[in-house]
C-alpha cells in the first residue's frame, strides 16, 4: 500500500509540475509550453497510480487481494501508460491528443486546447479510473469496523476527496 501510495501521489506531482510549467510560460506562450503535456500525462497516469493503494489498503490478506486484482492492475497500468505516451510523443500524431486552436470570440489574444478523438476516451477512461478507486476505497471504509475503521478513516477520506476532486 506504501508503494501505491507513493505512486499516486507521483502522478499528483507530474500534473501539478505541469501546471506549474504552464503558468510560467506566460500569458500568451502557455499552449505551446511543455508544461500543458506534463499536465495531461499527469492526469492519463492518475488512475495507474492510484489503483494499487485502493485495492489492497487496509485489507486483511493484501497478497491474496493483489492477485486477484493483478489483471486489472496490468491492464489500466498499459492504458494510462500508452495514453501518457501518445501525449508526450504527439509530434507522431499530431492533432490525435489535443490540439492548439485559437478562440474565435477573443480576436487572436487566447488561445485552447481542444480535445481530439483520443483525447476524448482519454478522460472517459479517467473517470471510469477514479470511480473505481473510490469504490475500492468505498469498499475498504464498508468492511472495517470498531478501532481498525477510526484508524483508516481519515486516510481514505482525504484519498476519496483527491480523487472525487478530479472527477
């Protein structure tokens, strides 16, 4: 749980260092930072990271638990990693992720980013992601009683509101 933990709170770090990047870019410059990259790998890699520490938190037999999840665990883990990479190598597919336009109603001064097809299922797959880290957590919460729950608590509280917050 340590290392799922530690994951999820890496994938926090990258979307949070690219919005960082973004507003340092400037005013005008932001679109075509790096930063908004970063961002978008950050949050293609947040259910990944956060699904090993929701599915074995708090639970009685974590190996039993993990092997159970092992299949699901590789599965949105090759997912987040190849929407994280379409993004960062979009110079391959240009247009594919997001892509730069500028919005009609502000004369030239702002510019977007608009979603492409992949860029759709991507934050489709992020929403089905997080749902289901909260149930997991919604789950753990559920099934721990007396001191064990007043231990947890708080932790899969504050999880649950990182995670409702990106939903």
């Amino acid at each position: 749980s340590n290392i799922g933990f530690a994951l999820g709170m890496a994938s926090l770090v990258v979307i949070e260092a690219g919005g960082a990047m973004v507003m340092l870019s400037g005013a005008y410059g932001w679109l075509f930072s790096p930063g908004v990259r970063v961002y978008l790998a950050g949050n293609a890699l947040l259910p990944a990271g956060w699904l090993l520490f929701t599915s074995v938190f708090a639970r009685a037999d974590r190996k039993a638990v993990l092997s159970r999840q092992y299949p699901a665990l590789l599965v949105v883990s090759a997912i987040s990693l190849l929407f994280a990479l379409m993004i960062l190598l979009e110079g391959l597919m240009p247009g594919f992720v997001f892509m730069a336009q500028q919005w009609p109603g502000l004369a030239g001064k702002e510019s977007v980013v608009v979603l492409g097809p992949a860029g759709h299922y991507m934050y489709i797959y992020i929403l089905l992601g997080l749902v289901l880290n909260l149930v997991h957590l919604e789950n753990t919460l559920r099934n721990s009683s007396g001191l064990k729950r007043w231990h947890v608590k708080y932790l899969i509280f504050g999880v649950g509101a990182i995670l409702g917050f990106f939903v």
